[in-house]
C-alpha cells in the first residue's frame, strides 16, 4: 500500500513538472539600434591657376567672347528659382527681330521652341545666365556688349544691374551696355519679359534673347599674354601651365597653382609624366658645343631648373621663414613627384613655382629667386620639352606612411582625376 502511494506521488510529481515546464516564461527586455548605415566617404580636386609670369611680365586675359547660344543656363521663371536647364536655339526666330549684336555667332535663344502658350500671358520672363573669365588689368581693353530681346531685358553683372532696354521694340533695337570685368569669374544675368500684347498665339507673339559680349585686352602679338592660361577653380581637361615657343638662356617664370579639395582631408602630390625630349635636329652651334650629329634626344630638361614652396598666401613669392620648400632641382627629377603636400577637407593650399633655363639661385635666408643663363646652354638649341603636369590627391586618414615617391600609379598617363 506504501508502495502504491509513493508511486502515485511520484506520477503526479512528472505531471506537475511537465505542466509547470510547459507555462514557464522568463522575464526579457529588448533594446533596439535602428536605422544603421555605413557611407564611402568622398573626395574631389579641382585647381585654379590664377598667377603666372614669364621673365617679370605677368599673364593676363587677352580676349574674351560671350554670346547667346545654348551653354547659357536658364535659371528662373517668372522670378521663381527653376532647377537649371540650358537654353535651347530659336529654330524659327521671327521676321521682325532684325537686331545686330556685332557677332554673327550669336543666336536667339529662348527656354522653350517655340515659346510655350502660357507664355504669351502675364508678362512672362525667364532668367537667363552665363559666366566669364576675366584676368588682368581692364585698362586698355575695349568691350564691346549688345543685347537684343524680345520684348524687354534687364542686365545684371555679379548681382548689379548693369543696363535695361525697357522697349518693345527691342528684338529690332538692341541696347549697347559698358561695364568694368570683375577679376576671376564674372556672372551675367539676364530678366527677359515677353510682354502681354493680347495675342496669345506664340506665333505672333514669341520670345527671345540675343547678345554678344567682346572684351580685347590688346595684347598685339606678344607671344606669351595670347598664349598663357589663367583660370578659376574647375576640373582640368585641356588646360596649360606653362607654352612657350622661344625660352632662351636666363629665361625665367612663375605660377601658382592652386589646389582646393573637397570632401576628406588629403595628401596632394605633383609629378611630370609622359615627358618628350625631342632634339629637332643638330646644328652646328650644338656640335660646337658637345652633341652628337647623330643624337635625337633633346637635351632642354637638363637645363631647366625648379623650386616649389607650399605658397600660402599665393602670392607668388616664396617666403623661407613661413612657407616650406617641397622640391629644388631639375626639371627630369619631377618625375618622381614632390613631397606631399597635407590639406583639409573642404580647404585649399597653393603650390609655387619658379622656372629657370639656366642656373637657378633661391636665397634662402630672403626667398629671392634669381636666374643666370651665363653658361654654354647651346647643346639645348633647337630642343623641345613637351610633359604633363598630373595633380594627385589621396585621403590622409589610414594612410600616415603615405608618400608621392611610392605613388601606385600608372606615371605613363596623366588622367588620375
């Protein structure tokens, strides 16, 4: 009987531990990190080359031509900001718009073609605008700007209105407009105003813009002023440092380039590649001299000479006391790139160079950069140094042993951008 009962227990125990396994909950709690992301940072580089002389003359804009043709962006309609668009031609431009601008180039344009309907109601406008280059003094120059519009217009450089033509009639009589250029970028803006005549058939009753700005800078046939380059912050294509036709012993220059990176902080190197030393022929001078008959590699590199400061002010002059020097020697030893040069994010830093054909002496103590083209150069007669010039920026952080000698790069192209 005692035996039965334990037995009993014993089944009724297993029960209510399997009921009591089957209900038991433990206690919890949850904590949750929502929306997590990892982003690639980014970088960019773009440069501007604003500073550049030749034997103490400096380089300046020679000639600038804006007209009205499709790289003129429109921007606004009826004063309200519009994501911007380029302009389109006016492939019909009505009979009566018979107003000479001065330039054969220049087109009626518009934002649509034809002129939309709504158009023709209200006094509608667009907003029209394109940038311009200008360097070096205006003195001497002569400019020479026309608008034509249908119907009236007002023109604005860098924000301030520069002239109107408040007529009807302006797509017959264009308004003749002066101003001074702004040194770097210049903005012109254009408010056209179709006028509301209560004929609303585009039609009869169409728009257009139709301009044509001119600025010589007189620069005659000086070799260097038409030739040099001087530009604004942008991504380099076909742009040039340096092109000259005629250097000759004792010939020297300067330039700064300035480099503005976007994004992460960066180390930005600068080297030479493709490097062409062409001899172009031996004469007698050269032979005279040391060259081979026989010889068809040019020997110019060898002679010219370079100094390159971390120019902070870009000023173009090297200041010892404040300003460090990344590289002093021949033009050849640019292939192996100048010391690294540390910039922020968001920020910019100028290189300085100065040129030299001949034997280039930096005092440094002063920074005066002087050149002496005394010595028999004449192996380097009738030579040519054709190289490009390639600007590299890589991030700073997780990259502290980073060099521009150890660049793992292809040197043999100069698209690293």
């Amino acid at each position: 009987m005692n035996k039965k009962l334990i037995i009993s227990l014993s089944i009724i125990g297993v029960v209510a531990a399997v009921a009591i396994g089957a209900t038991y909950a433990y206690f919890n709690v949850t904590q949750t990190s929502t929306g997590n992301i990892f982003t690639a940072g980014t970088m960019d580089l773009k440069i501007d080359h604003t500073l550049e002389t030749y034997n103490d003359v400096n380089c300046k804009t020679c000639s600038v031509e804006v007209i009205s043709d499709t790289s003129n962006m429109v921007v606004a309609h009826n004063g309200v900001a519009i994501n911007p668009t380029n302009a389109v031609l006016v492939s019909n431009p009505h009979p009566r718009w018979t107003a000479d601008v001065g330039n054969a180039n220049a087109k009626w344009i518009w934002a649509t073609d034809p002129t939309l309907v709504e158009d023709t109601y209200n006094n509608a406008s667009y907003t029209f605008t394109k940038t311009f280059d200008w360097y070096g003094p205006f003195e001497g120059a002569t400019l020479n700007f026309s608008v034509g519009s249908d119907n009236s217009v007002v023109v604005y450089l860098n924000g301030v209105k520069i002239g109107e033509n408040n007529i009807e009639l302006g797509y017959q009589i264009p308004v003749s407009i002066s101003f001074t250029p702004a040194q770097g970028t210049n903005e012109l803006k254009f408010v056209v105003t179709n006028w509301d005549n209560g004929d609303h058939n585009p039609a009869n009753n169409p728009a257009g813009l139709k301009y044509a700005l001119t600025i010589n800078g007189n620069c005659g046939d000086d070799y260097f002023k038409t030739n040099c380059q001087l530009w604004g912050l942008t991504d380099l294509t076909s742009q040039h440092f340096w092109m000259f036709n005629d250097v000759k012993p004792g010939d020297r220059g300067s330039n700064v380039i300035s480099l503005h990176v976007n994004g992460n902080d960066a180390y930005v190197c600068a080297f030479v590649t493709n490097e062409q030393n062409n001899e172009n022929g031996v004469n007698s001078d050269e032979i005279k001299a040391g060259e081979s008959s026989t010889n068809i590699v040019g020997d110019l590199s060898q002679y010219l000479n370079l100094v390159v400061w971390e120019d902070k002010n870009g000023d173009g002059i090297y200041n010892p006391s404040g300003e460090a020097e990344l590289y002093k020697g021949g033009f050849d030893g640019l292939n192996a790139g100048i010391a690294k040069l540390p910039i922020v994010g968001n920020g910019d830093d100028n290189l300085g160079i100065a040129w030299c054909f001949g034997t280039q002496i930096v005092d440094e103590h002063t920074g005066a950069i002087s050149c002496d083209g005394s010595a028999n150069l004449n192996k380097a007669q009738t030579d040519s140094l054709l190289a490009d010039l390639n600007l590299y920026a890589v991030q700073q952080r997780n990259n502290a042993n980073f060099t521009c000698s150890g660049l793992n790069v292809d040197k043999s192209s100069p698209k690293l951008f």
